[in-house]
C-alpha cells in the first residue's frame, strides 16, 4: 500500500466517522423533541390528564421566577457549536495532504533551542 493510499483510507475514515456521529446528534435531537410531546399527549388521553396538568401549570405558574432560573441555567451549561469543535482540532486545518503548518509558539520555541 502507498502512502497516498494510506493518506486517502485514513481520510475517508475520518469522514465516516464524522457522517456516523452527525446522524446520531441529529437522532438524539429528534427523540429529545418527541419524548415530551408523546408524554404530553399520553397524559392528556387519560381520564384524570387535564387535571393534572392543570395542576401542573398552576405550579409552573407560581413559581415563574424558579423557572426562569432553571431555564437560565440551562442555557448557561447548554453546549455551543464551537464547543463540538473543540473536541476535533484538526477539523478544517491544514493542507490537504494532512500535513499542519507550524503555530507560531513552535516557531519560538525552536528559535530558543537553537541559540542554547
């Protein structure tokens, strides 16, 4: 096998492996959409659902600044895109060869050792 070769089967894994982890974030995201309405929709067909979920709601209501807290605090610990990454630094660097271009604290530092 050629390094080209090896270079070209090293980077369809990596696509791969970012295709499969695309599609399970994107399946979590929809089952996190769906639970709630299906367990919304479970309660309400049951005899005493509206009920209870008036009673609910009434709670909700009278604690509205503890929800907005809540709802703050998600938001706070809530992951950003940036964050996904983070965790994959050689996404878009690079040459397209894989080679990576030196950062400019390598550059110093080899200037350092050089002059000892």
């Amino acid at each position: 096998m050629s390094v080209k070769e090896h270079e070209e089967e090293v980077a369809e894994q990596q696509v791969e492996n970012q295709d499969t982890h695309g599609v399970a974030t994107d399946a979590v995201v929809q089952a996190a959409v769906q639970a709630p309405m299906a367990l919304l929709g479970a309660l309400v067909s049951t005899p005493p659902g509206p009920g209870i979920l008036a009673g609910g709601v009434k709670m909700v209501v009278r604690n509205i600044p503890l929800v907005v807290l809540f709802a703050l605090l998600v938001l706070l610990f809530w992951p950003s895109e940036s964050d996904s990454n983070a965790d994959d630094p050689e996404v878009g660097l690079g040459k397209p060869n894989g080679m990576h271009p030196p950062a400019g604290d390598d550059l110093h530092r080899q200037a350092d050792q050089s002059q000892r």
